[in-house]
C-alpha cells in the first residue's frame, strides 16, 4: 500500500481525507506541524485531539513538536495581508521535506478540504515544494478535486 505524508492541521479536517485516501488504496500518515496556531490554547486542544483520534482509527500520526508563533510572527509582521503564503510555505515545504527525508512516496495537506483556504496557491507552493525536495505531490490535482468537493459540504 502506498503511504502519503499528510500535513494535519485538525482531526475533523482529516476525516474525508483519510477517508478518500484509503478508498484508493493510500495509506496516509498523519504529519502534525502547526508553528502558526494560535493563541497556544488552540494548538494544544488541536494537536491533543488529532493525538486522542489517530489511534481509535489505526493512523500512524507524527508530531514535530513546534510552537513557533514568534518565528511566524516576525516573519509576517511587516506583511500581515499575505500572511497565508508564508504560512503556506512553512507548513507545505517542511512537510515535503520531511515526506522526502523518510521516504514516503507522496505527501498532501488537510488544508486543502477547508474552504477557507487559497486552494490555487497552495497547489502552486505544493508543487514547488514538492520539486525542491524531490517529493513530487503526485496525486495533487486529484486531491485538489476531491478535497475542493468535500469542502463545499461545510460551507
């Protein structure tokens, strides 16, 4: 079975992608890193229930522990109007980067099921990541499709 690397910002994010991937035969791994959620409460109360979830579903989770909102804050404080494509960046590259290092053979991102998210330019940094890292994203339009249709039933 195939494993993806899938960038996890929430459990209930995670549920159609999870399910979509596994209705193809892909099993994802689940991949916590969120340096830009805040207030540290929110963090917390996200990465523990994604932490109490994975297991009653049998998903591996990873969690790279890194509370790095003063990074993320100096980073976008002199440009806060394009602040999601830095964070896009962040979460996206060092997701390709790590799916790289460990061999997995895709990676994706549960972001792209929100419908409050920049679907077009987080396919575009995906992709660019995805090629810095030698990790291509190689279901992106596919999940792109799905995820995008998932997310029109919460809006």
């Amino acid at each position: 079975m195939e494993k993806t690397l899938m960038h996890t910002c929430c459990a209930p994010c995670s549920v159609a992608c999870i399910h979509q991937l596994r209705s193809e035969g892909i099993e994802p791994v689940s991949y916590w890193f969120n340096p830009n959620i805040h207030p540290y409460q929110e963090y917390k109360a996200r990465r523990d229930t994604l932490m109490a979830y994975a297991p009653t579903i049998n998903m591996e989770l990873i969690v790279q522990e890194d509370y790095g909102l003063r990074d993320f804050c100096r980073a976008v404080a002199e440009d806060i109007d394009h602040r999601c494509g830095h964070c896009y960046t962040v979460r996206l590259e060092q997701t390709a980067r790590f799916a790289a290092e460990h061999g997995f053979d895709s990676f994706t991102s549960t972001l792209f099921v929100s419908p409050y998210q920049q679907h077009e330019r987080m396919a575009e940094i995906a992709r660019e990541m995805g090629v810095s890292h030698s990790c291509i994203c190689k279901r992106l339009h596919r999940m792109l499709t799905h995820f995008r249709a998932h997310a029109q039933l919460f809006v």
